[in-house]
C-alpha cells in the first residue's frame, strides 16, 4: 500500500494542497471525491488526470468517491471558460451519466466485497429536494459575496467583459454545499481536481469550517499540457474520447504512440501504474535507441489496455503495423471500415464505378484507369515486372493477370507503390 501523497509527488501529479492533509492521511482510511462534469456520455483523455488520482487514491487504501455533477451540469462551470455553456436537461444528463459511469468501472474497483470500494454519487440526488429558500439560509448566509468575486475564475470573467450569470455565480456555492453533504452524510473529508478548480473546493473547505466548525482538505492535480506548451487532450479532429465510438481504439492508440519523447516521460507517470523502477528503466532502454520508440509504445499498450481491453490495444497495434510491417489481406480484412479508413486518412484515391472496375481485362488497365497511381503504362508495367507493386498487401508481379481481386469491404482495393506509397481503389456502386 503506497502513501498516497508521496505517490503524486513522484508522479508530477500534485498542484496544491491544504495544510494538514498528510496527518490526517496518515490516521487511517479516508474518503476523497472528485467530480465529473457530465456535458457528454464519454468522458475524454482529459478527465483522466482526474480519474487516475482516484485510482492512486485507491491503491494506497483509500476510498474513492467519483461525482457526477447531475445538478451541477444544467448549470456548467463558470470556471476559467470564456462564455457561458449550454444547460443540459434531464433525459440527457442521466444518459451521458450511465455512459460516464460504465467508464469508470474500467478503471476503479467498485466491488461491493472490497473494504475500500469506489462509490459514485450524483448530487442531483439531494440538490434537487432544495428549496431556493432553504439553499440561501443553509448555504447562501455562510459565504460573502466578496469571497466569492475574489475567485480568479470569476474576476477573470468579469475583466473580459464577457460578464457571468447569477446562475453560473451559484456554481461554487453548489460545488462547496456537495462537499459539506458528502462530509456530513458520507465521511468525506478531502476533494481532489484540477488546479482550475482550487477556488471551488476552498469555498466547500470553508462551508464546512463555518458551518459545523469541522475538518476538510483540499487537493489539486496540475493542468497538462505538452511540451510545446499547447493544450493536452486533443488531437487535430477535437477530442480524444474514451469512448470507442467517438474515438476508434486505433485513434486512441495512435494519440499516444505519436507524443514526443518528453511528453511520453511525462505521461506514462501520469497515465499508467507503472512502478518508478519500471519506468525508469524504460527510459534508459529508451535514450539508447529513442527511434524504437520503447516509451511511446509501452504508454500506449498500457492506456488502451486500460481503455479498450487487451483486444481494442491488439486491433490497434495490428492496424498500426499495416503500414510499416509485414502484414497480409487476412489483418487487412478484420479491420473495420472505419479503423481501415483511419488507417490510409489522406492517401491518393482512385474511384471507379462497379461496371467500369468489372470491364478491366487485367492489372495493367486497372491501375492506369487514370493518372492517381501512374502516369503511363510504360512506368507501371515496369514497376509491376520489377515486384515494386502489391495490391490488399500481395505482390503483383504479371500485368497481364486478370483481375480476380478481394474487395475489402466489398468496396475497397489498397494498392502499394514501392515501400511507403499507398493508393486506395474505391469501387462504387
């Protein structure tokens, strides 16, 4: 069982905490929560700082508590974002809950045998049987305006112009009273999250202080970002979702296998629960043949696994190999269309109608049906002659060879150039 705190530390995964909060770790086992916004029914990579610090929290035998902002997400987050986002209602909220939910489970033990199981509330649950009186007498009273403008986030907003809502104003205030419910109903004694959120958590530290005269901390996890300084999270098509339908186990695979050296020293502390010895003897074997990309590869097994299951990563892992390794019209074959797709994004199309595709006599009239893959026949047949030309991954190697191909998803012919130059063959209907 591993000290919670010293974990983080090593891990580059602590911002900020409360005075007092390694005493009280060390009295025995604690509850801390961590809350999750639920705007979609997938959480993205980056939640999963988040997530991973209730992971630690569990592995060092404590118990993680993970809180979706049912109540809180028809409001939305004031903090640090430049205008006000759109209210969810119900129906969409409890779906993207369930989705939320069933991801978690992928990575927090909420078995009911375990001494320290993880548990998931919804604040939704006991803010919606508050009165606005009741809130503003309860709650409202404990905590002045001017501690509330005091907030970064809220000045932030305030100098920009951009202006802030009564309604995104009460976030904090409902953010602080969650803490206080779950401190008095649930034990909880500390809350976890980024480092945007620091403000939020101190005004549910201070509700409890001036309401009860009790004990609360705070703790903080630092905003990534890469070592270019750009924002973690997002890859050129938006977010990077947990969600195997949003972002395809390829995709997600790919994300990580394509950071920086820097940046996979970094997250593979962050994103894994790899031992320190581990990971730095990783980072040796790494610095003494950087173009293996030992780092990289051991980062990305390891979150998909943890993502997408051992099947997801090997499917990925397969794809990936398609374009640089030995790989045959059986692997091309079990891709999906869409991981296939993802594959070959960007690579020259030739498309041709069924009717056209079935009139070609032989290889040669299929491949310079236009100028995509050659500019003559001369140049092609001399390729094909020389073994320079495979088609769904099988060399060609006679011109004059009927055409008696595989269309992979009845549609589709991969045609390779050479070493690194790939065609796609789209046949229509």
């Amino acid at each position: 069982m591993n000290d919670f705190i010293a974990e983080l530390k090593w891990r580059g995964m602590l911002q900020d905490m409360t005075p007092g909060i390694e005493a009280h770790l060390k009295k025995g086992k604690a509850v801390a929560y961590l809350g999750f916004d639920p705007t979609a029914d997938s959480l993205h990579i980056g939640h999963l700082v988040g997530v991973m610090t209730l992971v630690h929290f569990q592995r060092s035998g404590n118990q993680p508590m993970a809180l979706i902002g049912g109540a809180t997400g028809m409001i939305g987050d004031p903090s640090f974002k430049a205008a006000e986002r759109s209210l969810l209602d119900k129906a969409t909220l409890d779906s993207n809950i369930s989705g939320i939910r069933a991801q978690l489970e992928k990575f927090l033990d909420f078995n009911a045998g375990s001494e320290n199981k993880a548990l998931l509330v919804n604040n939704y649950d006991w803010m919606s049987q508050f009165s606005f009186l009741e809130f503003i007498r309860d709650v409202g009273k404990y905590i002045t305006v001017n501690y509330m403008m005091a907030k970064d986030s809220v000045k932030r907003r305030l100098e920009e112009g951009n202006g802030l809502s009564f309604t995104e104003f009460t976030y904090q205030l409902i953010q602080g009273y969650d803490f206080y419910h779950l401190w008095k109903h649930r034990g909880c004694s500390i809350q976890l999250g980024g480092s945007d959120q620091w403000g939020n958590i101190v005004t549910g530290t201070e509700l409890i202080r001036k309401k009860e005269g009790g004990e609360a901390f705070a703790l903080t996890v630092p905003l990534i970002t890469k070592s270019d300084g750009s924002k973690f999270g997002k890859s050129e098509g938006g977010n990077v979702w947990l969600d195997a339908e949003k972002t395809s186990p390829y995709a997600f695979y790919q994300f990580w296998l394509n950071v920086s050296d820097e940046d996979a020293s970094k997250y593979i502390r962050i994103f894994t629960t790899l031992e320190k010895s581990v990971i730095e003897e990783l980072e040796m074997t790494h610095e003494g043949a950087p173009h293996q990309r030992i780092l990289q590869k051991k980062l990305a097994k390891e979150i998909t696994c943890l993502v997408h299951g051992e099947k997801g990563y090997l499917l990925a892992e397969k794809a990936s190999q398609i374009l640089f390794g030995n790989s045959s019209l059986e692997d091309l074959a079990a891709l999906d269309e869409r991981t296939f797709l993802q594959v070959f994004e960007g690579v020259p199309v030739m498309t041709l109608d069924r009717h056209t595709y079935s009139g070609k006599e032989n290889i040669l009239e299929l491949v310079c049906s236009d100028k995509t893959i050659f500019n003559s026949k001369g140049e092609a047949r001399k390729m094909i002659q020389g073994g320079g030309l495979a088609i769904n991954k099988s060399k060609v190697t006679d011109p004059t060879a009927t055409v008696h191909l595989t269309l992979l998803q009845q549609k589709y012919l991969l045609v390779q150039k050479g070493k690194k130059n790939y065609f796609l063959i789209i046949v229509q209907d």
